[in-house]
C-alpha cells in the first residue's frame, strides 16, 4: 500500500488535538472542561460521591437515586434507571452569583 493512499487520513488526524485534556465523567455525566475531580466516593453501592473543582470553587456532586435536594443545590435529572439524578452542591452567594448553578448547568449528561 502506497503513503499517497493513507494522506487524506493522515490530513485529517494532523488536524486533532492529541493534547486534549480528556473528559472526567461518571455513571450519567461528564464534567466541563477544566473541572478537576478531587476525589471519588462510593460509601455505598446506590451512590458516588464526587468531589471537583472548578474556577476557583469546590463542589460536590452525588450521583445516585435519592437526592438530598439540599438549599442551594442544584438537581438534574439523568435517567429511568440507576443513576436517576445528579444533585451538585457548591457556593451561592446570591441570584446574580450563583455558582454552583453556573457549574451544573456546563455538566454533560451522557
């Protein structure tokens, strides 16, 4: 097989970004990017626990069936079955500084 055969491939694959940070992602999401994952926790086995930084800010994110729905908390819902909901907790100073709704809303769910 000749090289000038595999060149539109070799083009194309010169094109993508090798250096791309990959995703971090759970049962149901993925993370924004430039989100750091500090930490995973399973205590049990109906729920992970995530803890994740981003812009300057921590949050906690429970992947699971039974959401808190804790004041200030943002909940998502994923699926029909396990995981159900993804409730992210964090810092909101207030309506117009909420960050922890600015978070939730770049999480991708899969």
């Amino acid at each position: 097989m000749s090289a000038a055969r595999f060149a539109p491939l070799l083009s194309l694959l010169a094109g993508c970004s090798w250096s791309a940070e990959p995703l971090v992602c759970g049962e149901s999401f993925c993370l924004p990017k430039g989100s750091k994952l500090l930490s995973r926790q399973s205590p049990v086995e109906d729920f992970v626990l995530y803890h994740v930084e981003a812009n300057g800010e921590r949050f906690l994110i429970y992947e699971g069936n039974a959401p808190q729905r804790s004041p200030g908390s943002v909940v998502l819902t994923v699926g029909k079955s396990w995981p159900n909901f993804v409730e992210v907790n964090g810092p909101c100073a207030s309506e117009q500084n909420c960050a922890v709704r600015s978070f939730a809303s770049k999480i991708i769910i899969r």
